[in-house]
C-alpha cells in the first residue's frame, strides 16, 4: 500500500476552538498523512498556533474531533498527545542551554544502569539519532546546546522527538532567523523525517521553503481552512492570495480537499 492509498495518520473533523466570544478556530477540517510533509501557512491572526497547540494537547477543542489511525482521540494535555506518537518542537525549542547534546536528547528519560546513568548507552543512541538524520555538522555531542548555532539547535530538538519515537513531528516557523546555510539544514531534516515515514506539519511564512519540502499545503484564514491539497495544486502567487483573501485567485482554484469536506457530511 502506498502512503497516498493508506489512511491518514491525523485527520481533524469540524474543529472549533473559542477564546470567550472569540472564533479562534471555525470548522477545521484537515487530513496528515504519514510520510509527508504538510505546510500550514496563513497570514498574522490566522489561527495557525491555535491549531497546532490544538494538536499538540495544550488546548482541548470546543467542538469537533481529532482522530489518530481511524481513532477518536482527546488529549486533554500535551502528555497525551506525545503518548500517541505526536511531537512539537516550538520556536523557542524548549533546549537547556547549558546541558550537553546528549544530556538534551534525553532529557528526561534517562537510561539507567546499576543505579547510575547509562552514559555510554546513552551517548551511542543520540550519535545514531543524529547520523540517521543525517545531521554531519555536529562535531561534538558532548557540547553545551548553547554553544550551537540555530540550525543545529533545530537538529537536536528534531532528533529528540524522533528518539521518542514520534510518528508526527509539528515544527513551528523552524527557519525563521536562519541563514541559507543553517535553513537548508533544517529542511534536509523535514526531508529526512518524511523519507523515514514521519508525517511532519510545518508552520512557515517562508513560501520558498514551503514549496521545497512541502508535500501537501494548508491555508487558513482568519481560522478557516479555506484551501488544502497536494502542493502542485498550488504556486506562490495562488498560495498568497489565499492566505491574505481567503479566496481563489480569479474565483478559481483549489478548495479544501473534497475527503475533509465529506468526513463532516457523512
């Protein structure tokens, strides 16, 4: 079975998030499937961090459901959603600077041997981690992560959801600020994860990365998702006018995919 026959990994039905009177999020349908790369773009105020926080547990929806491999799922906290295989890696990259690589990888799951860290255990995972994504540009695991630059940050907090055995990784804006070097870094990595049958959900504002690793597009506006599909069904000019119109270009154009459409109808 290919990825594109399987059934998706995630799949958001009716989804609806209010803050008081405020629509955060309005009848959000979306499908991720595994081993792909879906771009979430929007412009400010779209609904964008609403959502994936949805996702990631911090928020429960008011309405709506999430479903995980054909099942309903509610994650009333960001436990539950890591328990299922859902990783988040947030701008801030939630790292402690003055801990090593390693230390950071396996921060809080520690492997123990007689009583004592298994640093050698330890140590030899981490290195694998990071050579299985291809990550050549760290010379030292044993270095502070705040002596890392910001592409290599990107890396180890990557490399620690996929040790957690993540089957969805969510990056949020996970190039902005980098130089090309550092930016065509992390995107190997989105590659890497995607080629190792990872689905990964991108928030971005760079067009040109979104259409070098993306898979898939969703566009939300003004919390609606007002465009979705394959990323051929797209360009840059078609992409902007959605996100700052919440229409089709010219009234013609791609809409949301038809299955999400008939996932709230049957």
């Amino acid at each position: 079975m290919t990825v594109n026959d399987a059934k998706p990994l995630l799949r958001l039905r009716g989804i609806g998030k209010n803050f008081g009177p405020v629509h955060a999020l309005t009848d959000i349908n979306l499908e991720i499937p595994a081993g792909q790369v879906t771009a979430l773009v929007g412009d400010n105020g779209a609904g964008k961090s609403t959502l994936i926080k949805t996702i990631a547990g911090i928020w429960e929806p008011n309405g709506g459901e999430i479903i995980w491999l054909g099942e309903p799922v509610h994650f009333r906290s960001p436990k539950d959603a890591t328990a299922v295989g859902i990783a988040t890696v947030y701008q801030d990259l939630a790292l402690a600077d003055n801990l090593d690589i390693v230390q950071n990888m396996m921060l809080g799951h520690e492997r123990l041997k007689t009583g004592l860290l298994d640093e050698i255990s330890m140590e030899k995972e981490a290195k694998k981690t990071l050579a299985d994504l291809r990550v050549t540009t760290v010379r030292n695991i044993r270095q502070p992560v705040g002596s890392l630059s910001g592409g290599q940050r990107q890396s180890v907090a990557v490399a620690k959801a996929v040790m957690l055995d993540a089957k969805l990784v969510i990056m949020d804006e996970p190039t902005a600020a980098l130089g090309v070097s550092q930016t065509a870094l992390v995107l190997d990595i989105i590659e890497q994860l995607a080629s190792r049958g990872i689905a990964v959900l991108v928030i971005s504002h760079n067009l040109t990365d979104v259409f070098r690793v993306a898979d898939r597009i969703a566009v939300l506006y003004l919390g609606q998702m007002v465009s979705s599909g394959p990323v051929t069904n797209y360009d840059t000019s078609s992409t902007v006018h959605w996100m700052t119109t919440g229409a089709a270009p010219n009234g013609s154009g791609p809409k949301p995919d038809a299955a999400a459409k008939q996932s709230t109808e049957g």
